[in-house]
C-alpha cells in the first residue's frame, strides 16, 4: 500500500463530498487505507444512513490519547465565480 503523500492526497481530492452529497464512500475508502494498516475504525451514521463519522484509534485504550477531529464535506459553489491557474 502507497503511503506517498502526494499520492494519497490526489486520491482523497478526487472524492466528491460536496456537502448536498454523501461522504460514504469516501469514509469507506479511508476505513479499508486505514485497515490495510491494521488498524479498525468504527463509523457513525446520520439518522438516514447516507454520511458517516469515522473513528480510530493508534494504539491501547489504557493509553490517553489525542483527537484528530476534521470534516469531510465542503460547501457548494454553486453559482460563484471561481478561477484558478492551469497547469500545462
């Protein structure tokens, strides 16, 4: 499994999680990277099952531990005039 940031961070952009959308699989995606590190997360979902949290833990759970907290929606543009440079 890649752990190339810059690899990584292509794939997670790619993700649409607009906010009107869901994030599943986005969240999926990232339970089974995480997974392939042997690591298990546990998700939570709104009340009509269509976006989830997801929570994981490196280490024992006697040990304190330190959150990591962070969203995986961003908000629409619709409407919005928005420029940026392209790359040749």
């Amino acid at each position: 499994m890649s752990t190339d940031a810059t690899g990584l961070l292509s794939k997670l952009i790619r993700f649409d999680t607009t906010s009107r959308y869901s994030n599943l699989q986005l969240i999926e995606w990232v339970r089974d990277y995480l997974a392939g590190f042997g690591l298990t997360s546990r998700l939570t979902y709104n009340d009509d099952g269509s976006k989830a949290n997801l929570f994981a833990r490196i280490g024992p759970d006697d040990m304190p531990l330190i959150v990591l907290s962070g969203h995986t929606d961003v908000v629409p543009i619709d409407g919005q005039v928005w420029h940026y440079p392209h790359s040749n």
